[in-house]
C-alpha cells in the first residue's frame, strides 16, 4: 500500500520544466528598442552630461593637475596637486606648492581616495620629496564638486585652515 501513493507522485511531477524551450516557442529573442533611460546613462553620458543619481567617476582620473592656493600660519601658499595615479576610489599625487614671500618651496607625496558618490576626498601625507626648513607634510579633507571643476576643503596641518583647487585642462 505504501508504494502506490509514491508511485502515483512520482507520475504526476514527470513532466517538461516549465523553462525549456520546446518545438513551437521561438529560438531567439527580440531586443528592445533604446528607452529614454538608455539614453539618459549613454549618449548623453558621452556629451558630458550625468544623471544626478548616479555614482561619478574618480575626477582625478580625467584631471591630473589641480592649480590653486591655501591658508595656513605661513600665509597664502600656491599649490599645485599633481595626480601620480589612481585606482578606482583611490588616489597617490604629490603635493608642490611655493610662499612667494619667503620663497618657500617643497613637494611631497600623498594618498587617499574620493567617495565617488559624495565627492568627499581624503588625502593623507607621504614621504617627501623636497622639503623647506621648518614645514611639516599635512593631510587633505575635502569635497570635489559634482561637474569636477572645484576641490575644496581644509588642510590638515597645524595653523592650517582652507584650500581651494581648480583643475587644468
């Protein structure tokens, strides 16, 4: 008695899969059309245009030199962040920058990384490359703008306080 319900079962679950091609369906698949969507992420993206909700690159990755100026006890002090190279979210450059005043000049490396979705960028010092008397290296802590034309912040050093950096096309 037992092996008759089973077999029973076993007789109704036998069947094609309800995923399997069989002889009247067809053997390709049309493609849509492009969607206004599509063009939202593609073409447009090409002319330069992102949607808002959508992560950006790494700025640093188009934009290896970035020109402006900081405050610290010094003064105002050009600087020039030259981007070494990047790697997805994170970023090496070295740090160059010049006080006319006092004709302080000296370079260093650095490295961080940029939320792609904030723009919110991190840079910590590295060893340096050539250092002035009486400087220290310092950190970066700032935002690159969404269009990736502004990268401001505070520098992070002793005495220091704001940057503001522009990239050279």
């Amino acid at each position: 008695m037992r092996g008759l319900p089973l077999i029973g079962l076993a007789l109704v679950s036998c069947g094609p899969a309800p995923y399997s091609l069989g002889p009247e369906e067809p053997s390709t698949v049309e493609v849509p059309a492009p969607t206004s969507m599509d063009d939202a992420t593609g073409k447009d993206r090409e002319q330069g245009w992102t949607p808002s909700g959508l992560p950006r690159t790494n700025p640093f990755e188009e934009h290896r030199l970035w020109i402006g100026d900081y405050d610290c006890n010094q003064g105002n002090t050009r600087l020039t962040l030259r981007v070494l190279d990047t790697h997805g979210s994170h970023v090496r450059a070295i740090f160059d920058f010049n006080h006319a005043p006092t004709k302080a000049a000296g370079r260093f490396i650095m490295a961080g990384q940029i939320d792609e979705g904030s723009g919110r960028t991190v840079l910590r010092p590295g060893p340096w490359i050539a250092q002035p008397d009486d400087y220290v290296t310092v950190g970066m802590s700032g935002r690159v703008s969404r269009d990736g034309s502004l990268f401001t912040g505070r520098i992070l050093g002793p005495g220091c306080r704001g940057f503001q950096l522009r990239p050279m096309l």
